[in-house]
C-alpha cells in the first residue's frame, strides 16, 4: 500500500478514535446528568408535598393543592393503612409498577402523553422515572409514589447520538481530504528526491540533487544521498582509471614484443620448425594486442563526456569503410552491397563512427558464411540517419540478443576466440553510439540473418 493511503489511513485511524471517546464522553454526560437533574427535581417535589402534609391542612385543602402541584407528574399517596390518600390525574391514564426498592427506578410503560404535555408526540409507549418516598405528615407515615415521563430526555439523547454519528461521518470524510492532501504535501520532496535519483545513472554519476532549503529530515536524506554519489563517482573513477591505466602499461610492452616477433619470422637462418611455431605465437600476440588496444578504447570512451564534433557525411564515411572490407570479403567468397537512399551529413567524432563500421563489417564477415552477402543501408527520417547492416551468416540465437552489448559477452567463446573475438567489439559500438545520442539494436533469426541498427542525429 502507498505511503499516501498508510498516512491517510493513520490520520482518519488517530482522528476517530479521539471524535468517538470525546463522543463518548459527551453521550454519558448526557446520558447521566438529566437522571440527576430529574432526581432532585422529584426530590424537591417531595419535600413540597412533606411540607405541605405536615401543616395538617384539611382534607379538601390537600387534595385542591396536591392537584395544582402535580400537574405535570404521576402521584399516588397512601396513608399508614395503605389506603390512598390522592391520586393524580396521570394515574388513570398511565399504568406504574410500584416497588420500594430502589427508590429511584425506570418503568417502560403505555402513556397517551400527547393528552397531558403540549410537544410531546402521540405515541403511547413512555419512559418514566419514578421515585417512592416514605416521611411522616406529622402524625402519622404515608408513602408517596411521584413519577415523571422521560420523554423529552429520550428524545433528546437518540436526537444527540443520531448528530453525532452524522458528525461522524462528515468529519471523517473532511479528515480523509485533508489527510490525503497533507500526505501529498507531506511526501512530495520524497516524490522529487527519487526523480532525480533515477535521473542518475552510471553515465551521470557527476549529478546531484539540490538539498532542500529547510532544514529537515529530508535535507539529511538528500546530502546523505549526494555523499553516497560521491563516494560511488569516486570509485567508479578509480575503476575506470585502472582499466585504462593497465592497459596503457600494457600496450608498449607488447608492440615491443610484437616488433621483436615480426623480426624473428623474418629471419631466414631460423630454423622452419621455430619459425613455424613463432608465427602460430605471434597469431595469439596479435589477438592479445587487439584486446588490450579494444580495452583502451574503451576506458577512453568511458571517460569521454562528449566528442569531437566534426562535421561530415556519413555515407561518404560508410562507403570508404565499404570499400575498405571489399577486398577481405570477397577473398571469403562474400559479396557486399550498399543502398544508401538518403544522404545524411552530421556531426560528431568521424573516427568514433568510422570505428562503428569497422567493428560491424569485422562481425559481418567473421560470423557469415562462405558465399554470403553482407548489406549496407542507409535512410533518414525525423533528424536522424537509420543505419542497418545485415548478413547472411550463423545469426545469434535469441536468448543471446540482449546480451551481445555486454562487455566480453561472446555466443560461441570457442568460435569467437577462434576469429579473434574478445567480446568487447559491439560494447565500443555501443558506447559511441550513445556518445552521440543514438540509439542501437541487433535482430537475428539463427542460422539465416543477423541485422544490427543504429540512428544517429543528422544535420538538417
Ligand atoms: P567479438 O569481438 O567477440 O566479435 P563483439 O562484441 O563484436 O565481440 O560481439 C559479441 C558477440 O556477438 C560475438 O562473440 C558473436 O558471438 C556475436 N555476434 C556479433 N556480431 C554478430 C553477427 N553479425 N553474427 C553473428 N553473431 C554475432
């Protein structure tokens, strides 16, 4: 799940339970206080009544009084006999169970309150709350049984739960909008950070991200970043630099062993059986040498941030190529033919994309067949030249494709060691190609064709 959603989630999570405890909270209070509220007041109205009994009234005069005073309540007074002494009028109407314990109770009961209270509804059931009483009337014990209906609190509190579940909701949907947009706010640097870290790459070790102004946890994550950039810039140079520094070592060591070599087989008093065996060292020298200039090349192209930016045409370029691997080519039975529609001049390093045709026709000869053909097209399109140069020999087979730009990458090791292949010849294509802003790909069905494309940006 999205980061986005997780923190959502947490601040309606965080934000609900807080609305629902202080809801809670509110309900009880609610809930609670009005039972208190109604207790004292039939708790007052008790006290009225003992009062009012103890002053020894006339019995006339107490039934006038206790009527006026119980107009809104159920009342029944019984004397010491349990004979009663008055009834209210609600008594009649309102059927309530009559216990001693405990003094304060709930009855749930069939009221036609809408007769006696004006806003009450006419519906019949009733919550009252009734409260039994025992005092002297200054002479003798009487019980008082006073009563209340509920039923503005009931309505009250399923009113306050029914807008609190609507509060609820409306707050929970306000908390979601406002939780996804904080959310948003919130990890949009980390958005940015990661853009510009895949922006990267081992091409652009020498980028960094531009630390926020604020300083946070983010501006912590961005120059940790930057310094692991440093440090894998660093050692990718150190790399690069002992590649290239290797193979330089190498190269005068061995044009000096190739000259000596050369000087041997040329010497006529050596005897046919060394000089036989000398030249057969003298193949594996040549091959040895091809690798070490292929790996100089190539840490001198890995260095190269941009190339020289001669302006020439590419067709002039291939056909001198062309013209260069006629004679190899045919000596192997092959024929080589050149479609070039559009001319195409552009701008670049002309030896850096020399090199791409000598590597491609070296393949297109080395892994053809005797007899085979080998194809040169050319054609422009949206400002760039397509290149394509085909073969009639030994194809690639299609788990290999995706592989042959890899570095020493070799289908058959043998039968490219055997031509003198080191696997870094289409890894040097490759990388010039890119110099250039182009782009590459090999297409092949095995054992009929092979094709390699490259584009390159033209001059228009
Ligand atoms: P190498 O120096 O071995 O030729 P490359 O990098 O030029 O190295 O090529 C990598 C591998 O791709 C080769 O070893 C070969 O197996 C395969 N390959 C390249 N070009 C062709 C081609 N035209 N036809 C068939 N296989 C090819």
């Amino acid at each position: 799940m999205k980061i986005r959603y997780r923190i959502s989630l947490w601040f309606i999570g965080g934000g609900l339970l807080s609305t629902l405890l202080l809801s809670l909270f509110v309900v009880y209070e609610k809930a609670t206080l009005p039972y208190e509220l109604i207790d004292d007041e039939l708790l007052s109205q008790v006290n009225s009544i003992a009062d009012f009994l103890r002053e020894n009234r006339s019995d006339a005069e107490v039934a006038s009084v206790l009527k006026s005073l119980s107009r809104p309540y159920w009342i029944q007074l019984f004397d010491h006999k349990n004979e009663v002494i008055f009834s209210s009028d609600l008594v009649a109407l309102v059927d309530i169970p009559l216990k001693q314990a405990p003094s304060f109770y709930n009855v749930n009961t069939q009221a036609p309150l809408g007769q006696f209270f004006t806003g009450a509804d006419s519906e019949e059931k009733a919550q009252f709350r009734v409260h039994f009483a025992q005092f002297d009337d200054g002479g003798s014990p009487v019980m008082l049984y006073i009563a209340r209906p509920l039923e503005d609190l009931t309505r009250e509190t399923s009113e306050l739960i029914q807008s609190i579940f609507i509060g609820l909701a409306i707050s929970s949907l306000c908390l979601l909008a406002m939780s996804y947009a904080i959310a948003g706010r919130i990890l949009r640097p980390i958005k940015t950070i990661n853009r510009l870290v895949r922006e990267i790459s081992e091409n652009t070790l020498d980028k960094r991200i531009t630390p926020a102004k604020s300083r946070d946890e983010l501006h912590e994550l961005t120059v940790s970043l930057n310094t692991m950039f440093d440090r894998l810039e660093f050692s990718f140079a150190r790399q690069k630099e002992f590649v290239a520094n290797a193979s330089h070592e190498l190269k005068t060591p061995l044009s000096i062993l190739r000259l000596a070599m050369e000087e041997a087989i040329g010497d006529n008093s050596i005897a046919e059986p060394l000089r036989k065996k000398l030249s057969d060292q003298y193949i594996i020298l040549l091959r040895l040498n091809r690798l070490v200039e292929n790996l100089l090349n190539l840490s001198v192209l890995e260095f190269k941030g941009s190339v020289k930016t001669d302006r020439f045409s590419l067709n002039d370029l291939a056909m001198e190529v062309v013209e260069e691997f006629r004679p190899i080519a045919e000596a192997h039975h092959m024929t080589l033919t050149v479609s070039f529609n559009d001319r195409c001049m552009m701008s670049g390093s002309r030896d850096l994309i020399r090199q791409i045709f000598i590597n491609l026709s070296d393949n297109a000869i080395k892994y053809n067949k005797p007899g085979g053909t080998i194809r040169y097209r050319i054609t422009a399109d949206k400002g760039y030249a397509t290149v394509k140069i085909s073969d009639t020999g030994i194809g690639i087979p299609a788990d290999s494709i995706v592989r042959v730009f890899e570095q020493f990458y070799r289908v058959e090791k043998s039968r490219a060691a055997r031509h003198g292949g080191s696997g870094l010849g289409l890894t040097i294509v490759k990388k010039i190609v890119e110099l250039h802003n182009g782009t590459i790909s090999a297409e092949s069905v095995p054992g009929q064709w092979t094709a390699i494309t490259f584009t390159l940006p033209i001059l228009s």
